[in-house]
C-alpha cells in the first residue's frame, strides 16, 4: 500500500510538472543535432534553459514510446512552454521554415553565390547548374538544407512550371521548343522589371522573330561580355555592339545560343502568350517603364525624348540595371 501512495504520489507530482509551464521567459530557437538521442536531447533542452526537469522530460518521451520519434531541427520555443508541449513539438518535427528568395533574371552563377551567403543552408556546390535551368522564387527551407538539395529543388520547380506552360503556349509562336522559351524569357526578364510591360516587350521580340530582324538587345551584349558575373560596371559602347560574340543579338541573327539568366515563371508566360502588338521597337521612358513604337521613325523619337530626360536629369546609364534602359533597334542612340 505505502509503495502504491508513493508511486501514485510521484506520477501525479511528475504530471503536474510535465503539464506545467516551464522556465523559458523569452521565445527561443533551440538547434537539435540529428546525432543527438533522448538524453541528449534532454540535456539540451535544460542547458537552453526550455525545460526544468531533464527526467521529467525523459519519463514521459519513454512512457509514450516517443525516445525514438523525436526529430532533429531547428525548433522555436515560446516563452512559458511545458515540457508537454515541447516533447509534442520534436516529435511532430514542427522544425522553424526559413524564406530563401532568388530574384528573377540572376545568372546560375549569382544564385548559387546567393546560396552560399545564406547561413540557414549547408554543403558546397559542385558545379555552377545550366544557365536557365533553374526557376527563381521564394522557397521556404529548413536550416541545415544542403545548397545542393536547394539548386536540385529549384531545377525540379522550373521543370514543372515550363512543362505547364509550354503546353499552354500560343501554337503560332515562332518558337521551336521549351529551350528557345526560356531563351527569350530570360532576354524579356533582364529587359524590363515592370511586372506589366513583360507581355509587350515579348511581342517586341516574337515580331521581330517573325520578320528575321534582329533581336538587338543591350542585356544579350552584357552577358556576352560577362557571362555568368551577369553586370557590366559601365555603359556600353558602340565597341561593345560591334563586338562579335554568340550572344550578341546585334550581330548574330535569331536567338543566343542559350538563356543569359534564370527567368521568373510571370516571363516564361509573358512569352507563351505575348500581347498582339506590332510593336518592333522600345526605349526608356524615364518613368521606370518603356516607351514602344512600331516604326522606326517613332522610335528614334522616343529614342530622343529618352536623351533629353538623360540630360536633364543628369541620368548616368552605368547606374542603371540591365535591361531597364533597352535600346531594341536603335544602334545609332549609343554613345
């Protein structure tokens, strides 16, 4: 009788500290290594000062069969938690997600410098991925993620979403396959950051694809020059246009020969499905946006109005980002 009191006494003193709150007074992320096994853990988890009772913890992981469920992670731990609710929280793996964003247009070779930088990931990459193979987006990942599970996740996206989207093309696109959507896509998305210019600056290139004339676009010169560094630290020169190189849309006919970056999903579709312009040319606006026209004579004067406000404003096109001052068609207006 005594040995029942007194263990009936211990598990209900030990139910009352398991469903009490415990010591944290501040929210705390805690990192379980997954090497760690349950008195690992729970020695953890007193050190981090999450829980006040290593044994308590212990008790109840082996009572419920949960010591060989709990998961490794990055876990948050708000202020007050039980050790319930802690031993719930690794056993459900509700490990901390962290946002890791990869703009549109960056060449493979800036992401994976993007992914290096970033702390919540692990592992080197062994090889810079295909230009254009990989789809940039906001992805959630969980700390510890190699970056080579993160560039395969990344490829993986692109697949599907080129896949959905060539199947959903206009059919009289002068495209010959999902490569060649890519390419253009990733010109589209280094000429213009205005979220709705992408389906007019596409119907630029898509006509003049279709009447044999040439691309003629600045960002296709800089990556020529640069390739996977992706930025020009200066203006380009007429030197630069004359310059022979298999990206150069001013000297070679058609599309390059593969994507000059990674282009977002809303470029990709911008392409498949570009708006019914007869537009051939555009320049800056000086308002951030484009000015198109459909002949030249129109566009050499939006080509000049770009110059003035250059003037006045005393713009420096170094400063500008690729693309967002395209000259499509206008050779002369280069200095």
């Amino acid at each position: 009788m005594v040995a029942i009191i007194i263990g009936g006494g211990a598990l209900w003193v030990g139910k009352a500290r398991y469903d009490a709150p415990g010591p944290l007074p501040e929210d705390t992320a805690v990192i379980v290594p997954g090497e760690y096994g349950l008195m690992d853990i729970a020695d953890l988890l007193v050190k981090q000062g999450v829980i006040a009772d290593k044994w308590v913890f212990v008790g109840a992981a082996l009572g419920s069969r949960a010591s060989g469920k709990l998961k490794a992670g990055e876990y948050e731990f708000t202020k007050g938690e039980s050790t319930r609710e802690v031993l719930s929280a690794i056993v459900a793996g509700r490990v901390i997600e962290h946002n890791i964003t990869i703009p549109e247009g960056l060449t493979s070779e800036q992401i994976v410098a993007r992914l290096m930088d970033a702390p919540e990931l692990s592992g080197a990459v062994r090889q810079i991925p295909r230009e254009g193979s990989l789809l940039p987006e906001t992805y959630k990942i969980t700390r510890g993620t190699t970056r080579e599970d993160m560039l395969r996740r990344m490829a993986r996206a692109q697949q599907a979403a080129l896949k959905e989207i060539w199947a959903k093309r206009n059919p009289e696109m002068p495209l010959k396959s999902p490569e060649d959507l890519v390419i253009l896509a990733s010109i589209v998305e280094k000429e213009t950051g205005v979220s709705h210019e992408r389906p007019q600056v596409a119907a630029v290139f898509v006509n003049r694809l279709n009447k044999k004339m040439r691309l003629q676009s600045d960002p296709t010169i800089i990556y020529g020059l640069v390739r996977g560094k992706g930025r020009l630290d200066r203006p380009l020169t007429k030197a630069d246009i004359n310059t022979p190189t298999p990206f150069n849309t001013y000297t070679i006919a058609g599309l390059p020969p593969g994507p000059i970056g990674n282009p977002g999903r809303a470029s990709l579709e911008a392409v498949a499905n570009p708006a019914e312009t007869q537009d051939l040319y555009f320049v800056a606006d000086g308002t951030g946006g484009h000015a198109f026209a459909e002949t030249l004579a129109a566009h050499n004067k939006n080509v000049a109005n770009w110059r003035k406000i250059e003037r006045d404003k005393k713009v420096d096109p170094s400063s500008a980002p690729a693309g967002t001052a395209g000259h499509t068609g206008a050779t002369p207006d280069i200095d």
